[in-house]
C-alpha cells in the first residue's frame, strides 16, 4: 500500500547524521576494519549523497565478523545496498 511518501521525501526528511558519532563507530576491534573505515569517513564520507551516507552509518551497524568478511572479500552481504558500499569502500584502496 502506498503511504503517498516517495523514497526522496524519506530521505529529505531524515534527521541529518552525527559524524562524530559514526567516526567514533568507524573504531572497531580489528585494526584491518580501522584502516579501512576511518580514512573513508575522514576522507570520503562527506562526499556521498544522503543515501549513501545512511548506507555507510547502517554498515557500522554491523558486527565485526561479518565487515571483516566482507572488507576482506571472503564474502560477500546479502544486502545489496551495503555490497555496494563495501566495493565504493575498496575501490578506494586498491590499486
């Protein structure tokens, strides 16, 4: 059933995203996860669109194993917004 809101709207009205408090979640308890997440939020972060943003602060919701898994390549999310924010996270490192 449609709510008469369309997903733009969603996002415009969202309530706009700490990043001190998402720098503070880019520290994990694996090194592999800080070198990766810090610089991107540091460096990149401010650069996405809205949407984007939101798919990286729902990423450092996730739990360590599943990151390392991922930002290593061992696997890959099932969720595709945020496999497309691990490759934008990589594409930022690799040669």
């Amino acid at each position: 059933m449609a709510t008469g809101i369309n997903v733009n709207e969603q996002l415009e009205n969202t309530p706009p995203l700490n990043k001190a408090k998402l720098r503070f979640h880019c520290r994990r308890g694996m090194l592999e996860l800080d070198v990766l997440l810090q610089p991107f939020c540091d460096e990149v972060f401010d650069t996405l669109p809205l949407a984007q943003q939101q798919t990286f602060a729902r990423l450092l919701d996730q739990e360590d194993p599943d990151l390392f898994g991922w930002l290593m390549q061992h696997s890959r999310s099932e969720d595709a917004q945020l496999q497309a924010m691990i490759e934008i996270i990589l594409q930022r490192v690799q040669p």
